[in-house]
C-alpha cells in the first residue's frame, strides 16, 4: 500500500517499510547547493565548528541566481563559494557558466528514478518529474547533512492528483499547473508528496513534466512526483552513469487525498497579481496591456518552451512599446537553440536575449518600474518579485508571453496558429 514517497524513504533508511507522518533519519544521495552556501551554510558551518564533509561526492555545488557577479557583496558570496568548494574537497564543482540548477542538475546525471534528493532552493522539486523524492531545505539543516551525511524527515502524506486528457494542442505543463494551483489553493497539498498520474501526464514532454514538479511547491507541497516511464529513461539515457530502480505507487497506496482534472477542454491560462494560485482562462483578460514579457527561469527556459516562443515571433516584431527578455536555462540549451536558429529568430524580432541565470526572476536585472505590469513565464508573481513592490506581475506559459509581446497586450496565444 505504499506510496513513491514512502517506498524512496524506507529505501534510503534501515526500515522494511516507512509510513506517513513517520521520522525517519534518511540517508540523502544528492545535495545541490547555489549561492545559499557562501551566504548562509559556510557561515553555519563556522558557527557550528564543523570541521568536514561526510560525503564529498555526493554535493553538487553551482552559482547561478547572480550571475556574473553584480556587486561587492555579491562577488564575496561567489568567493566564499569557491572557497568551501576547495577547502572541503566538493567533487562536483558546477561554476557560474552551466545554468540554472534545476535544469543542470538533471542534465548533468544528478538526478535519477527513485533518488532522495535536496538542495538549498525551494524549486527543488522539480527533480520529481524523473521519479525521485526531492524537495527544498535551509542552510542549517543543509550544514548538518554535510557534516553528518544523514538528514531527518517526517515522512509526507502524498496526493494523488490524475490528469486526462487528451492534451489540447498548445497547452503545455505551465498552464496545467496554474489551473491545478487554482483549484487546490496554496495551501491545499502542504507538507504533502503530490503525485502526478493519468494520461494527460504520460503525453506530456519531460520539459512540461519538469514544469508542472517545479511549481508543487506553489501548492504548499514537500514535493511532486511523475512516476518514470519510457519518456523518463531515454531522457536519462547517456546521462545517469549508474544502475538505478523505478519505483511506482502499488495500485492500492494510501493517499490524503485525491483530485481527477479532465484537461480536454483546458485554455492557455494566465494566473494575476500577485499569486500563482489566481489562474484564469487567457480570454478573461485579454487586452490587459503589459511593458515587459519573460520567458525563461527554472520554470520555463527549456527548449520546448523556446521552441513555442520561436513559432509565434517568426517573422514578427515584438511590440514596441514592450521589453521581451528570454532567458535558456543551461548552456546545453543555449547551444542547442543556436543550433536551430531560435536565438537568430528572438534577435530579429527585438527580444534580448541574456545568459543562463535567475536573474530576471528574481529582479536582480530587467527589474519592473512602480506602476509597471509584466506577463513572466516564471513561477512567482509575488509583490516585488521582480522589482518594485508597485509593479504587478502575471504569470503564463511561454506561448502566452510570446503571443502578448507581439500584441502589447495579453493574447490568446492561439491566434497565431
């Protein structure tokens, strides 16, 4: 009667058999840190005289939310990095080139079917879309697990949520979550291991699947997980250097609670100030005038996203009164949009097309004016998230920003296929 989570935890501890709302102290196979190391968990560190890490190998460390460094402080936060990094002899060493970390870690063969998984970011979840159970932790519990290679967790309750379908064309896994947020509330699955199932799931692309585990946290969840299938293991094929089981609910698995969403008739959604949790059909509040559109982020920079976008902006202009920003998520991505012609496609159409970063979500650059509206296919739209706290931001799938950039206004992006 288990769930996935609770197989991955009684397999990463000496238990036969792991329950909800059990303590367990779990070993942890991968550990990703970015910029909360040199900000917070080296000083943790010092605090506590730790004076080791247990397990070298098993760290994954990158820069990427401020990326080139863009001030004094900043730079210290890197060096402090770099620092730890050779002190305490990390084996995975990342760099500020690779990307955004919920995509580079994937990419990179850090992340596998059945894997227990944390790092010092929230969006860690995203690893779920590959079966694993990975969620977000803070700086001192992040200090601790270097130390001791070990980290206690209360076992979640999980939730079943099973989508069907069929897809409709043009919908991708960032509307789907916006409408499910909406729905469940985000608070609705908290502390909970949201499961993902259905046939609507098994005809999406890894990139939306990726998509749709990134944003559980905005549910409240621990984590979200898409059992693997074929999909999954050619993804991971030529990336996953080692042998790895999938692991599956039994048919039976005890869940607090469940939700069926037929997604047959679902339209481009776009979700307004100032919660991911505020979705509606795109045609609500289409002619909603915008002075900057995003695409990119760990939510959608991946190349099914820049892919959608580059369709739409062929042979057209953006708006001139609107700021397009598009943002790859990795370098692997980058290069590959070259390869196929998308970046030429963005320049040609007025869009700016930046470096692998978190930057612009975060509003460290491309920050909004007060009284500025941005349409973000990023995963936040929370007051002064991406700049001033009188700016207001919407949230939609990058078909939608594409499709608004060109209009001025939010569109229904299906006007343009």
């Amino acid at each position: 009667m288990p769930t996935i989570a609770e197989k991955i935890f009684a397999a990463h501890t000496d238990e036969q058999k792991v329950e909800a709302g059990q303590i367990v102290n779990a070993d942890v196979d991968i550990i990703m840190m970015h910029e909360m190391l040199g900000m917070r968990v080296a000083d943790t560190y010092k605090e506590l005289n730790l004076e080791k890490v247990m397990y070298p190998d098993r760290v994954v460390v990158l820069l990427d939310h401020w990326t080139p460094a863009n001030s004094i402080d900043v730079a210290i936060v890197h060096r402090t990095t770099r620092e730890f990094v050779k002190k305490y002899g990390i084996k995975n060493w990342l760099g500020m080139t690779e990307g955004i970390c919920h995509q580079v870690i994937p990419e990179k063969g850090f992340v596998w079917p059945g894997a227990l998984i944390v790092g010092t970011d929230s969006h860690t979840c995203t690893y779920g879309a590959f079966g694993a159970f990975s969620t977000g932790i803070g700086s001192t519990d992040a200090a601790l697990l270097l130390a001791e290679g070990k980290l206690w967790f209360k076992v979640p309750d999980s939730y079943k949520i099973e989508l069907q379908g069929p897809v409709p064309p043009y919908i991708t896994g960032k509307d789907i979550i916006l409408k499910l947020i909406t729905e469940i509330g985000l608070d609705g699955a908290n502390y909970q291991s949201v499961e993902f199932h259905g046939d609507a799931i098994k005809e999406l692309s890894v990139d939306s699947r990726m998509t749709i585990c990134n944003m559980a946290i905005e549910m409240g969840g621990k984590a979200g997980i898409i059992e693997p299938d074929e999909i999954t293991l050619q993804w991971l094929q030529n990336r996953v250097k080692h042998d790895f089981n999938v692991i599956t609910a039994d048919p039976d698995a005890n869940y607090s609670s469940e939700l069926k969403l037929n997604i047959n008739a679902l339209e481009p959604q776009v979700a307004k100030p100032h919660s991911p949790g505020n979705a509606v059909p795109v045609g609500d509040i289409q002619g909603t005038k915008i002075d900057q559109a995003f695409i990119g982020s760990c939510t959608n920079g991946r190349l099914e996203d820049l892919r959608i976008a580059a369709k739409i902006l062929k042979n057209n202009k953006v708006h001139k009164d609107i700021r397009l920003i598009i943002t790859p998520a990795s370098r692997e991505i980058y290069l590959q949009a070259m390869k196929e012609g998308l970046i030429n496609i963005f320049i040609d159409s007025g869009a700016l097309v930046t470096h692998p970063t978190c930057g612009v979500c975060l509003g460290i650059f491309g920050a909004l004016a007060p009284g500025e509206v941005s349409l973000s296919a990023s995963n936040r739209n929370f007051i002064g998230r991406q700049g001033s706290r009188d700016a207001q931001i919407y949230l939609a799938a990058p078909a939608t920003v594409a499709a608004s950039a060109l209009k001025g206004q939010i569109t229904d992006p299906r006007e343009f296929f």
